[in-house]
C-alpha cells in the first residue's frame, strides 16, 4: 500500500529532479521521469526522458555531507577524462558539468544541486552489456582478475593527477570512534553498551594496523568498492569478459586498490549473487578467490603486506558500510538485520580471519 507520506516524498523528489534539470540550463524539456533506485539504498536514481529522445541519469541524496558529495562526483569526473586515452574510455558513466566554459587553468566544474536538505547530480545514460551470470565460471573468474587487474593499472597510472579526497577510511574509522565514545551515540546506534565498547575496541584495532601496515605510504588510486552484479556490465569479446560499463558511485574513493577486493571476492565466489545477502568473509578463503587473485598478479603483481591487509579491507567495510552509515546506505530491513550480524557474525569473523593461504599466489 502507497501511503501518503510515500506519496509526499516523491512528490517531493520528483519536484528536486525537476528544479535541478532547470537549474542546469539544458534546453531539452524532460517528458517523464522513471525512478530505478535499487530498492537497497536510501539514494534515489531516476532516469530523466527528454523530448529529443535521449535520456539521462539523476541521483538525489539526503545524507552525509554535500560537500563530500560534490568532490567524490568532480574526482569520478577526472578519473574518467584522464582515462580517455585508454581502453577504458567509455566504461565510466560521466557526471555532468557546469554549462559554463571553465576559467583558463581549471578543468570543468561538476554541475550539482542542492537545496540544504537534498542535492542532485546527473549522470550519462550508459550503454549497458551483458550481466555476469549469478555464479561464474571458473574460466570467467580469471578473466575478470585480468580485466580488474588492467583496470587498477590504469587507474593507478593517472592516480598522481587526480587530487586525495577530504575523507579516507582512516578519518572515517576515527570519526565512528568519536560516534561511539559520544554519550549520545545511543540515539544513531542500536547497541547496548558492552556491544559499543566492543565496536571501540574493533575501531582501535583497525587504526593500530594501519599504522603497522604503513596505510600512510601506499599508493592511492580511484576505486568504486562496490562491485555488485547490478552496478556494472561486461561485454563477451571472442567469448571472453570484457569490462563494458559502470554506473554506480556510491562508494566511491581514492583509497589503496585493496579496498575493491573483498565486493570482488563476491562476485568471483561459488555463493553466488543472492537477494538476501549477508557481508561474511568466506569469500576471501575460497579456492576461486584465489583463482582471481592468481589471474590478477600475472599483470599487477601484489605482495604480501597487500594480501594480509584484506582483512582490514574487510574490517573496514563492516565498521564503515553497515556500523558507522549503515542507516543511510541500507533501505531499514536490510539495516537492522546487517547491524545485528556486525557484532554477532561479521567482526568476531574478522578477528580470526587467517589470509595466509592466500600467500601461495605469490609463489
């Protein structure tokens, strides 16, 4: 049943879309507006029908800091004009910019919206290919390792020209320790306090190894993080994957290339892709990870440290993804459920987490 206060928001959000397109100054007039959020996350994605028959992407989000905001989408923005000379030219869906021509020296503006309670930024309309099948083959898992592998390569490669973002999941891992040791946490975390002092300790832990592993010193390069089967498409060149396109930001960052391991873990897992979804770390151990990691260092090598910081990676994800903004990025039935395995599932697995076996790739 659509209730009326469904019906306020979006009326609410049809009116943002509405205002930001004219805000942008494109003459194109929309002539209808389609929603396809994934129904997982609070942002809201809308496909905007325009009267020449094009179409264009648009997402409003409420949380978080707009700021943060606009920066993430002007570095997708760099990230996708410095990889132009490369194979890689049309894989990410660009932001769109400012319609003014930029000052002489600056590289053009990412347009966004924002109203001080929503903001908005629009997107191309991406080709999309194939869809990776639930469960891979073992053939399909190593291509993807050689395709993620060229990939970090070249984004690696035009990391030096992009600038560091104003967040890193060191700042983030101190801000949840700040949350917790706040008084009132209780009002945003549903846990009881042998539960938080527990998540303090988690966030302690995860800081100290960073510092042990030289988190500071690693070369840092754009990541999407989130490599789920819905954000993004392969093409099947000569029966081989092809990355094709991506489309989805959410977690985007300037981070070491580890922190999109563990979503590609999933995707190259026997589990499988599923509706109902938990965040364990299984994934990493198995023989198929493995295979991918293989196919991966054949063309970007890795190390040691590299492989035994996956647990951080995967640390991180639950302390930041699912404890700190959870509440944001998961529609309230996946929130509350994921909250619960954080502490009773996924950080105790996390803490006897032995990633040795993976060392055998290095061989």
């Amino acid at each position: 049943m659509v209730t009326p206060a469904r019906l306020n928001q979006a009326a609410r959000y049809d009116a943002e879309v509405r205002d930001a397109w004219r805000a942008y100054g494109d003459p194109r007039a929309i002539t209808s507006i389609v929603e396809v959020s994934a129904k997982v996350s609070t942002n809201h994605v809308y496909r905007l029908h325009l009267d020449d028959g094009n179409s264009v992407i648009a997402k409003v989000s409420s949380y978080g800091s707009y700021f943060l905001f606009r920066e993430d989408h002007d570095r997708i923005h760099r990230t996708r004009q410095l990889l132009q000379p490369t194979r890689w030219a049309d894989l990410l869906a660009d932001v769109y910019v400012e319609r003014d021509e930029p000052t002489e020296g600056r590289v053009a503006q990412v347009f966004t919206h924002y109203t001080g309670e929503l903001w908005t930024a629009f997107y191309q309309d991406v080709e999309l290919g194939r869809t990776l099948p639930r469960v891979l083959t073992e053939g399909q898992v190593g291509e993807l390792g050689e395709e993620m592998a060229l990939l970090h390569r070249d984004c690696a490669d035009v990391a030096r020209r992009i600038p560091l973002s104003s967040k890193s999941i060191k700042s983030d891992a101190i801000h949840l320790l700040d949350l917790l040791s706040d008084k009132h946490s209780s009002l945003k975390f549903q846990y009881d306090a042998e539960q938080k002092q527990y998540l303090r300790r988690q966030c302690h832990e995860f800081l100290e190894q960073l510092d042990r592993f030289g988190y500071d010193d690693w070369a840092k390069i754009p990541v999407l993080i989130d490599w789920n089967l819905g954000n993004f498409s392969v093409s099947m060149a000569k029966h081989q994957i092809r990355l094709f396109s991506r489309w989805d930001y959410d977690w985007f960052r300037i981070e070491p290339r580890l922190l999109d391991f563990y979503f590609l873990s999933r995707v190259s897992s026997a589990t499988g892709d599923r509706t109902v979804f938990s965040y364990s770390p299984h994934t990493l151990l198995e023989p198929r990870f493995k295979q991918f990691l293989a196919a991966y260092h054949r063309i970007y090598p890795l190390n040691e440290h590299e492989l035994l910081f996956l647990r951080e990676v995967y640390r991180f994800f639950i302390l930041n993804y699912v404890v700190r903004e959870g509440d944001n990025f998961f529609q309230p039935a996946y929130w509350r459920r994921l909250q619960n395995e954080a502490v009773s599932l996924c950080l105790p697995a996390a803490e006897h987490l032995d990633l040795r076996p993976l060392l055998d790739i290095l061989d």
